[in-house]
RNA sequence: GCGAGAGUGGCGGAAUUGGCAGACGCGCUGGACUUAGGAUCCAGUGGGGUAACCUGUGGGGGUUCGAGUCCCCCCUCUCGCACCA
C-alpha cells in the first residue's frame, strides 16, 4: 500500500469536520485552554510565515485536546487596512470584494493544511456586526476621556491624498511618488490616552513570566518610565512661564540656557515682532518640513537658532538665552528642556558651537573640572559645587532635596514621565472602521448616539484613482444632523487604526455571535485570558502593548475581569531565504531561476543574503505548490524539524524532501509489519523481558517522556521530532535483527509503533490517522488520550559513569545502578585508562557527580 | 548613537540546572540490492595524526575540580528605535 497523502488527507479533514472534533463549548466542569495564534491580514495567499505559525499553534491545539483540556482554537481575518485600498485601485474592483474573495481562498488553504480551528468562531474585523462594538467602545472611552482629539504634525503626501509613517519618507518625499516632496501638516487626530495605563502596563511587566524576557524589555523600553522633576522657568519680560522636564535636577544650577522644540506652541508667541521672527521661523519651518524625518537618523549635527529672548534660571535668577533646537522633541517631556553643557554631552555641543555659557555644577573625584578646558561634558557622579545651598552634597543625593527645594519655592515638583505616548488611531482611509462622532457647528464635537450604531462604512462607493479615501467627498456618508440641535453636521470622516480591531478580537472570539453588546460576560469570563498566544516577533511591542491597553479598558469598562489578555507568549522567527537577483530583470522569483541561469535571458543570477521571506524582495516560496507535491504533514513536518520556534527559519526545499522520507520510513514500518502488529496486544509491564526487548520497551518510555517535556516545558518541536526517528530507527533495527519475533517481542514493537504514532499526531495528523486505523483502532485519535510513561519501564540496572583526569574525558564505565558515590569512586580509580594517567601522580581530590561522573584531580 | 538578541562540523541544528561537545536530520564516502539510481538498506563521517594522543563551540582574558553554558574586554552579524533630557 503506497503512502498517498493527496487522498489521504483531505479524507480525514473531511472526517474530522463532520464529527465536529474540534468544536468547543463552555463546559465548566473541564479544565479550559484558550490557545490562539495571531489572525492573518487576507492578502490572498497563505505564505510560508504563516504555515509555521499556525503549524506550532496546532500542534499545542491538538497536544492539549489529548491531554484532556477544553481547548478553545478559534481563527478569523484582520480583514480592515491598506493592502485592500491599493489592489482595488489596482485592479478596479472594491476593497470588500477583494477582502472576501482573498479569505475564501485562504480558508481553503488552511482547511487543506489541516488546522484544528473552531470555524464556527470565524470572524471577520470588517463585518460591521464587529466592529459596531469597537464603536460602542470607543464612545465609553470618549465619555471616560479616554478618547480626545488633539492637533499633532503629521508627514503629508498630496499625491496619496494620506498621512505617511516615517518609514514611507524616503529622503524627503513619499515611497510611491519619489517626486513628491512630503510636506508637514498640522491635523486633527484622535488619540487612545494608553499613558493612563502606561504604570500599570509597565508593572504588569513583571508579572508575566510566560512571556520572552526579550519582549518584556523591549515593553518596559518603549514605555520608558523616568524619575524627574518639572521646572518651571519665567518668561524674562512677561507672565509666561516655561516648563521643562528633567530627570538631572541636580544639575539645575549649571542650566545656562533652554531649548525649545520647533514645533512647542510658544515659540511662535514669544518671537512675534521681534528682528529674530524670520529667522527662527525660517528655521523651525526647515527643521519641520526636510529634517524631521532625519532628525532622528543616525548621525545628526546638533543645531538651533536663538530666539532673541531669554527666562530666569530659577535657582540662580539668572537671565539665560532661549534657542529653538533641532535635538529636542515636541513629543516627549514638555517638548523644552534646561540645558546644562557641563553635564550632558548634547547641551555641550550645541554651547561649543553657539559660544555658549558654561558652568561646572558637579566635581569630579580629582577635583580638576574646570570649563575652559573641558573637552566633553562630565557625565559622571561627584560633588555639587556652584550649587548653592547644595554644595557639597553628591550629586545623586541631592536628586530628591533638590526636588524638595523646588517645589517649596513653587518653581516645579517632583514627577514621572513617559517616553511612550498616546496612541494617534485617526487614519485618512476607506476601509476601516468609522470613528463615530459627528461634528456640529453649534454644538461641537458630538459622539453618535449608541441607538445609531453601527456607523457602518458604505459599501457602494467608487475609490479615487489616486488613493485616498473617498469617504470626504461622499455627502451620502458625511451629511447628517447633529443628535442633539438636529442642526446641519458632518460626520468624521477618519477611520480607526486596525491595530484597535486586533487589541480584542481574541474576547470576540469567545462569543462572536453575540449581539447584546461587545463580549457576552459568561463565555469571555470563561474562555479568558487567552492561555498562549503565538505569533511573530515583529509584533512584540505594537500590537502587544495595545491589546494589554485595552483590555484594561474593557475591564474598567466593566466587559472583562482579567487585566491581562495573554498569560503565555511563544514569539517565532522570522522565515528567511536567500535573494536572487539578474542583470538585467533585477530580483527574481524562485520560479524565474533555473540551474543557476535566468529564465528570461539565461544569464547567471547573482545570489544575495539570506533575508526574511517577502513580496518585496522575492525570495517568497509558495506553500501551495509544497502541499500539493508534497502533502500538508510533509510540509508541517519540516516547519517543525527545521528549527525551534522561536529562532528564524532558513528556508531550503530539500528538507521537505527529507521530511517527506522520513514519513515514508513511517508508513512502510506499519504496513510492511501490519500482520505482526495486529496478530498481538500491547505489551503489559511485567517482569522477565529480555534485555533486547527490556531496552526497546524503555526507548518507548524514553521517548514518551521526551517528547512530552519538549512539547509541554519548551515548544521544542525539533527535538522531539528527533527523539521520535530515534524510537524509529530503534524499532527498524529491531525488526532487522535476528532475535526471534515471538508474540511477546510484537507485543513490545506494537507498543512502541503506537507510541510513535500517537506522539507524532500533533504533528503530521493526517498519516498517523490513518495508521492508527490501520492498527486497529475505532476512536479517532483527536479523542485518544496522550501516553504516559512508566516509571519502571526507565529503570536502568546499569549506569555510564564518565571519567575524568584533571576535567578531561579519559574514561567511562558501566557499575550497578545502586551503587553508591564511595562505590563509584573506587571503581573509578581502579580503571586501568584512569590509573595509566595518574600514574605517578598524587591524586589530590576526588569529584564524583551523582551516578554521572568522577573527576579525578593530580 | 541607544536598546535587545545571536555567533557550535560542509549544512540545519542538539547539549533543558556549570558535568561525555556535535543528538537527530541533510550532505558526503564506502558497501549491498538493482538493467539503472537522484529509490531502498547497511556502515563510516569535527580537524590533525599510522598510532598513542593532540586539538576543537567568533577572538582574548578570568572564575571553577570542570565552561558552548557564568564574569570582563574585543570582533562580526541580525532585529528594534522616538537624539529619551
């Protein structure tokens, strides 16, 4: 009988469907496992990152399933975002049509890989039945302040008609119209206040030991909490007063002039009139409009402009110069800071370079700092001086009493600030989800009534050849009356970011028909948080850090009880492969490169680095072409062996053919064996095996064992696929061998081929359904328990004890099981390798590691 | 510049807690079977050496009876970034 997964699989998908095998309910008196992996944007085709994500979720699924859990593992789309506008455009059809059609596609493709999902869970972030609850949600937050609108500077490309990350500025001008200069826009946008929950996110970080230390770091860096103090610094000549955040408030007295970012609101106000007006407009309207995307960059010279006014010092009542500079941002503190160049490298250079005033504030341990011949600033820990009432003091010290001091004088206080800030989820888009407010002429802002929602996004509109959305130029949509006044009003216009509909559609899924509000409280109370939570490493801040916001939103909103939505979190690598690149037709397809030549011109292809898989650069294989030469077990088999989860995968094609040999060694052990194995029961632990049979009955136990921790403790599929070809090589070697083959030797191979195949079930389902059939069994195996292991079964007579001369391997040996160190010791000394490299030599200590190893110091 | 990771045979990787470096697989070499082999099976395979043995986890130091694993310095690569005051 050939091995023929083309048939075979789909029958046993088609199988498992109709027995409804992997549908889940609420069931309290079993132990619930809410296992999710990251929902899929539907691009059209399901890529090889995906086949690799949602293989390691399956596995754990359907682990978990045997082990008794009630297993919750649902799927559904990230169906909102740019990818859809930009194909309709393209190809003259609409983002819904092209949505849908990609999904169904990609359904099927999952579907024929075998996947354990809950269909009936399926949802999509589009479905106005979906997102409605989102806009339920955000008018709870714009009632609790949670949601605002402010004003911020955005990068603008006229052409796109849209806002641009700055990752789409590529020197100065938009990525898809490199003609375009990018211009910066002031905008009203709404904001999510995530800095709320920023202390509570951060705290919770220590909380979470199921998450990657990586991830938490990157976590508690981004929310960047830090100690400091405000202080405030009076306009010289009026009533205005400037305020500036500073973690170095020991360094106050040496503050000998401030700097404002170009975009702080008063720097327009305070240069009105002034011969300095031009100049400093000149150069806030530079830095805004070419430099603020390379104000970031690597290397940046430091460089400002003085705005012809200055504020008091404080501390020291001195009058200090103010300068617009290009090094401090709007976005973080209070968007000014105190400059001391003395004690902060920046504040040095830009005072070297403008002639700036300098003041030594802290004492280095040899007393020498003086600032005329200071070459950098001194960064380091020492004694205030020229500090007033705080000379003297060290200066870390003096951090709190200098606080202290400042707030009894009423010139600032003590406080914390946040590098993180608050999440901008206005996006210029069609297709996402509309931001339910209307804005009155005379009543203002307005949230829709809830009665109203959803505001559902119109499906009848033609998109704009150019991009953009159309939504502002449809009066359909944007004409309406304000609920209050019944007056004229235009709705908003903005959709939401789509990283919202991702912060909760893991609750959704809990109770996706619900329709009495977002979450229905006794499914989400039972089903959440979600248990472990699987998906690529480039999500680990963005995404991540929303959904904890918000689900601490929905909690105080009173729709959740947990805080945190993922108890556990596997972060998998990315899948990588070399690019390939001609002449002349530039980065090439696999399917464009034959025998090292290009198919167009067969010229020699140039071969690049070894890179993640993407569009972009080409080096995408297909999945689709691998499951149907190959089969999905063939295919899930490798994503698995290649290498661990959470390290990148480099893609080569041979090692689906490899896989796809091992699998072949499997079907030929059953069925070239199938009469000795049917002929006979498992083996029953009872004594008096002989040792060719006693060491393959532990090799199963060892196996059992093995591959168990690696699933359980570490998700280390590679490993455990290992030690299953080892109890397989193990078998086949048996079978070769000439011992006799009487029923008790069956007995003993039956149980190891059944433990093989049951253990590789959460791996390659399909073939091993099929074996277990053909082995007998009427249950499918989605209902057979996972194996234990015995205890006596591992029991060894006899252990290898490694010896060792001064730490360097020299000798092993074999002593009873039961032996102890003293036993061991002298054994290990009597050896005739140990006694020839000690030979003349004074032993002068003895170490003996438990029934492991002696090492034998001279 | 800042932050986070990584570096082990020809290759992917293993070594879970400081205790046999290289499990398992690929590739390669030899053999068996075969009309044939890019199928299958058996054996071998870090490097050097006939051997005894020596040597070996990016480089250099250190801790330890013992280091791929811990500490310090350096090199290289990858990822993230918002000059974090």
């Amino acid at each position: 009988m050939k091995y023929d997964p083309q048939k075979l699989e789909p029958m046993w998908q088609v199988y498992w469907e109709k027995e409804g095998l992997f549908k889940s309910a609420e069931d309290a008196s079993k132990e619930k496992y809410y296992l999710l992996e990251m929902f899929p944007y539907p691009s059209g085709k399901i890529h090889i990152g995906h086949v690799r994500n949602y293989t390691i979720g399956d596995v754990v699924a359907r682990y978990m399933r045997m082990r008794g859990k009630n297993v919750l593992h649902p799927m559904g789309w990230d169906a909102f975002g740019m990818p859809a506008e930009n194909a309709a455009i393209e190809n003259n059809t609409h983002p819904a049509k092209w949505t849908f059609d990609n999904i169904t596609a990609m359904k099927k493709q999952l579907k024929r890989m075998g996947f354990s999902y809950d269909w009936d869970r399926e949802l999509a972030t589009c479905d106005p039945k979906y997102y409605r609850w989102e806009q339920l949600v955000f008018l709870k937050m714009y009632e609790k302040g949670l949601a605002y609108r402010k004003k911020t500077h955005v990068n603008w490309c006229e052409s796109c008609q849209s806002v641009l990350a700055n990752e789409q500025v590529e020197d100065g001008c938009c990525w898809r119209h490199t003609d375009k200069e990018v211009i910066i826009k002031e905008m009203d946008s709404w904001f999510l206040k995530i800095t709320d929950y920023a202390d509570d996110i951060l705290e919770f970080c220590e909380k979470l030991p199921g998450w990657p230390d990586r991830v938490l770091t990157m976590q508690k860096n981004w929310i960047g909490k830090s100690h400091g103090a405000l202080i405030r610094f009076p306009l010289d000549g009026s009533d205005e007063v400037i305020e500036t955040f500073t973690t170095r408030q020991d360094t106050v007295y040496g503050a000998t002039f401030l700097c404002f970012a170009p975009e702080h609101p008063l720097v327009k106000k305070i240069i009105k009139g002034l011969p300095q007006e031009k100049e400093v407009t000149n150069f806030v309207e530079r830095i805004l409009k070419i430099e603020s995307f390379v104000r970031t960059a690597d290397f940046t010279t430091k460089e400002g402009v003085f705005t012809g006014r200055y504020c008091i010092n404080p501390v020291t009542e001195e009058r200090i110069p103010i300068f617009v500079a290009n090094f401090v941002l709007i976005e973080y503190g209070t968007g000014a800071i105190m400059a001391v160049p003395t004690h902060d490298q920046r504040d040095f250079e830009f005072a070297k370079k403008y002639g700036l005033k300098l003041r030594v504030v802290i004492q280095n341990p040899d007393g020498n700092l003086e600032k005329e011949t200071m070459e950098e600033a001194y960064v380091g820990q020492g004694a205030l001086v020229n500090s007033g009432p705080f000379n003297g003091q060290q200066n870390l010290a003096a951090l709190e009493s200098i606080a202290e001091y400042l707030e009894s004088k009423g010139m600032g206080h003590k406080t914390e600030n946040f590098r993180i800030r608050d999440w901008g989820i206005s996006r210029q888009r069609y297709w996402g989800a509309p931001i339910p407010i209307v804005y009155c002429k005379k009543c203002g802002t307005m949230p829709v009534p809830e009665k109203d929602l959803p505001v559902v996004l119109p499906l009848d509109l033609d998109m704009r050849p150019n991009g953009g959305s159309p939504l502002p130029f449809e009066p359909s949509f944007y004409k309406t009356t304000c609920p209050v006044c019944k007056g004229e009003a235009r709705r908003e216009t903005d959709t939401m970011d789509t990283f919202v509909e991702s912060s909760w559609y893991f609750d959704r899924y809990t109770c996706p028909d619900y329709e009495e509000g977002p979450l229905d409280p006794n499914r989400v109370d039972y089903w959440m948080p979600v248990d472990q939570y699987i998906g690529g490493i480039e999500h680990a801040i963005l995404h991540l850090l929303y959904s904890r916001f918000y689900t601490r939103v929905l909690r105080d909103l009173g729709y959740l009880k947990v805080t945190e939505p993922f108890t556990k979190l596997l972060t998998q690598g990315m899948v990588c492969k070399e690019t390939q690149e001609c002449k002349t037709h530039g980065l090439l397809y696999p399917f464009e490169v034959k025998d090292g030549l290009c198919v167009h011109c067969h010229t020699p292809i140039k071969t690049g680095n070894i890179v993640k898989m993407s569009k972009s650069k080409r080096n995408v294989v297909d999945p689709q072409g691998l499951i149907d030469q190959y089969g999905a077990d063939t295919l899930r088999m490798f994503c698995l062996f290649a290498s661990p989860p959470d390290k990148d995968l480099e893609w080569n094609d041979q090692g689906v053919e490899w896989s796809s040999r091992f699998l072949t060694r499997l079907w030929r052990l059953v069925t070239d064996h199938l009469e000795g194995l049917k002929g006979t029961d498992l083996y029953k632990e009872q004594g008096g095996l002989p040792e060719s049979l006693k060491s393959l009955h532990r090799k199963t136990h060892q196996t059992i064992k093995k591959v168990t921790g690696d699933i359980e403790n570490r998700f280390h599929f590679n490993t455990a696929i290992a030690a299953i070809m080892e109890l397989v090589n193990e078998v086949n070697h048996f079978l070769n061998s000439e011992v006799k083959k009487d029923q008790t030797a069956w007995s003993v191979v039956r149980e190891a081929v059944e433990a093989g195949v049951v253990l590789l079930f959460p791996i390659v389902p399909h073939i091993t359904e099929e074996l277990w059939r053909m082995l007998g069994h009427k249950k499918s195996l989605v209902e057979t328990p996972w194996p234990e292991y015995s205890g006596a079964a591992l029991e060894e007579q006899k252990k290898l004890v490694v010896l060792q001369v001064n730490g360097k391997l020299r000798s092993k040996i074999e002593v009873p099981a039961f032996y102890g160190d003293a036993e061991i010791e002298a054994q290990a000394l009597a050896d005739e390798r140990i006694q020839h490299f000690t030979k003349g030599k004074p032993i002068r200590k003895v170490i003996v590691v438990q029934k492991k190893l002696v090492n034998i110091v001279v």
